[in-house]
C-alpha cells in the first residue's frame, strides 16, 4: 500500500508549482493511510514551527521548537514515534481524539525546513513500516 502511495506522491509532487501547494497535495495522499484522524505539515520559521498545509481537524497554529513531539522531531531532526501521546512530555494536545503520533522532519542539505506529522485515534498505531514510508516522503519533498 505504500509503494503506491509514494508512487502517487512521486506523481504529484512539482518543482515548478510553490511549496505550499505541493504539500497540501501529499496531505491529501496522506490522509488516505488507514485509521489516522490527522495528515500534515509545520514548516519552520525562525525558531518555532508554523501550521502548513494539512487534511483533519482544526490544528494548533504556532509550535515552539521546544514544545511538543514536532517541535522534538525538528529540533533533533530525527523521526520520533509515539505510541501513547498521553505519555509524551511536553505533548501539545491540539486534537483530544489524538492518540498516537508520527513526526518526521524534512531536511535540505542537512537544515530544517518542517516536519511530516501524523496523528492516529488509536495507540500504537505508527510502526516502522510508517516510519519508512514518510522518510521516504520527505527525502522527495526536499528536492523541491
């Protein structure tokens, strides 16, 4: 299932359109990932990371980089994966639905320029499979 998805992504993706409207596209794909309540993209500025384009509820606008499993991710630019955000220190609780959380930082020669997040409604539900999946998106996404 998520060869396809990332052939589809490969598909849609377009150096040639902005940033923001090839994100809310690959938010779009995301969203089609079994039993996620939340698809979509903080983008850093300055020091905090901003609400980008994504597919689910109202989310929280401003992330700092010291707050939360995103601003984790971003800050040591690597993937984090939780299974009970109830657990996680720090946790930014924008969606009470939310139970489990994938983030994935994009990076550019090495610098941030956002991260991947997605939230499931059920614990556990993020496994390596997933893990691979989105690295694999944002490898793509930071050839824009």
């Amino acid at each position: 299932m998520y060869d396809l998805l990332l052939k589809q992504i490969e598909s849609i993706i377009d150096k040639d359109i902005p940033l923001v409207s090839n994100l809310a596209n690959v938010a779009s794909v995301l969203y089609t990932m079994e039993d996620i309540n939340w698809a979509g993209f903080y983008l850093l500025d300055k020091d905090r990371l901003i609400l980008g384009p994504f597919q689910g509820e109202v989310a929280c606008t401003i992330i700092p980089l010291d707050k939360g499993v995103c601003g984790a991710a971003a800050s040591k630019k690597e993937t984090i994966i939780v299974d009970d955000v109830n657990t996680f220190k720090g946790h930014i609780a924008c969606s009470s639905k939310s139970k489990s959380e994938i983030v994935v930082p994009i990076l550019k020669d090495n610098q941030l320029i956002g991260v991947i997040d997605v939230d499931s409604p059920i614990y556990s539900r993020f496994l390596n499979l997933e893990k691979e999946f989105l690295e694999a998106v944002s490898i793509l996404l930071a050839t824009l």
